[in-house]
C-alpha cells in the first residue's frame, strides 16, 4: 500500500505561538514515518512559513471551517496515485501506537475511514491493533482510503455567527449508510498536548460553537435507511465486529 501523503489544516488562531510549537511536534512525527508533508495555511504571516523550510505549504488568505479545510486536502490527495493519507488538525499527532502507519502500509485493511482514539478517551489494552466502528471522532485524526471519493459536508459553517458541528458525525454516517466501513483504531491514542485544558483550540470555543436545529438538519438530510441521527445520536443498523491485527 502506498501510504505517503500527510496533510495538517491550520489556523493558529489567537494562540499563535502555542500552534506553531504544537505543529513542530506534530510535523517531527510525520517527518519520522517518511510522510509527504503538506501543510493547508490559513491566514498565515509570512514570518511563520519560514519556520518550516522543507514543507510544503496550500497558502489560503482566509479562514475555513475545519471540514472545508480537510476536503481541500483530500482534493489533493485524490489527484495523487496513493492509496491512503494521514489529515490531522495541527496540533495533533499519534503519540502511541503510531505502529499503525506501517501496518497499512505492509498488509490490506478493510473500510475507507479510520480516525484513532483520542488521549482523554480510556485507554485499551490489546496486545495487538483493535479497530472499532466509531459514531463519532473526536481525534483530529482522519485516514482515508483512495478511491472512496468522500468529502465533509460544506453545509458545516458559519450560522448566525456560531459555527455549526458536526461534519465528522455526518461524513460517518453517509459511509455507513452507503455500506462502506470505518474504524476507530482504540488501540492508539493522540498526544496530550493537544487537550483544550493544555493548549485552547483555535475555533472550538464557547462564542463560536453550537449544536442546534439547523446542525441536526444538516446531519439527518443526507442520511437513508441504515443510518438516523436524533438529538445528537447516531443509531447505525446492522452490527460491525470489532477485528484485531
């Protein structure tokens, strides 16, 4: 499996400094797994492009939601000839069980979605790597299988000024409903560094976050028969096993 492509989506937001520290990190580990590092930069200063000289930059001069930024990236991925890439939010990276990266590329993998735990969640002791269907990621962490075509939905944006959530909980549930497969691999987790407690979030915040009527709508509209979402939970027909590699 060809496996080469990593893209970060950034916006450094009011916490500039603490970002770009977090992203240093974060580039260090792909760099360490032999990525292709592309970096989507939003509203970036020029100064901070040249902290990273051998990266490859998407220059924007405005700031996207986080789903519009992902699809830019897999726009980019999908003119490429490989079969997997690695988007993560740039404050994000697998701290433990990284192991992961080799192990799709060395041997087949079922499902065209795979995002890992995050570090706050409860940790799994497996001896090997346990892969679970999630109905929910919460890892800034997102693997997607070429060929799969799937892209966030656009209608998450700015409405009456709060930003609507919930792309990720749609984007599952457009895949299970079209009888293609993701897993939560539990077995690895995200860095601790990236927690809101430790470093804030640049737009998850209470001024300019909602779950509202308008957010479930958006959810429920592109969903059939296998899949519905009520009050904020997804119900997914069907049972998918757990499996371990």
């Amino acid at each position: 499996m060809i496996f080469n492509q990593c893209y970060f989506i950034s916006w450094l937001g009011r916490v500039r400094e603490e970002r770009l520290a977090l992203l240093h990190e974060a580039v260090k580990w792909a760099q360490s797994h032999n990525f292709s590092i592309h970096i989507i930069a939003m509203q970036w200063k020029e100064e901070e492009y040249k902290q990273f000289p051998d990266i490859d930059f998407i220059k924007l001069n405005k700031r996207l939601p986080p789903g519009h930024a992902r699809n830019i990236a897999l726009n980019f991925f999908y003119s490429t000839s490989d079969d997997l890439c690695i988007i993560l939010d740039d404050d994000t990276y697998i701290a433990e069980g990284d192991n992961i990266i080799q192990l799709l590329r060395d041997r087949p993998v079922k499902g065209v979605l795979y995002s890992v735990r995050d570090s706050k969640m409860p940790r799994v002791e497996c001896t090997r790597t346990r892969f679970e269907r999630p109905k929910q990621i919460t890892s800034g962490v997102f693997i997607v299988r070429q060929g799969s075509q799937l892209f966030f939905n656009t209608d998450f944006k700015y409405y009456r000024n709060k930003l609507l959530w919930g792309e990720d909980v749609n984007l599952l549930g457009r895949i299970y409903d079209r009888g293609m497969q993701a897993y939560e691999i539990v077995t690895s987790r995200t860095n601790k560094s990236r927690e809101r407690d430790i470093t804030p979030s640049t737009w998850h915040t209470a001024e300019d976050f909602a779950q509202t009527e308008r957010h479930y709508e958006i959810n429920s509209k592109d969903f059939g028969n296998l899949v519905t979402y009520m009050d904020g939970h997804m119900f997914v027909d069907g049972n998918t096993p757990a499996f371990e590699m």
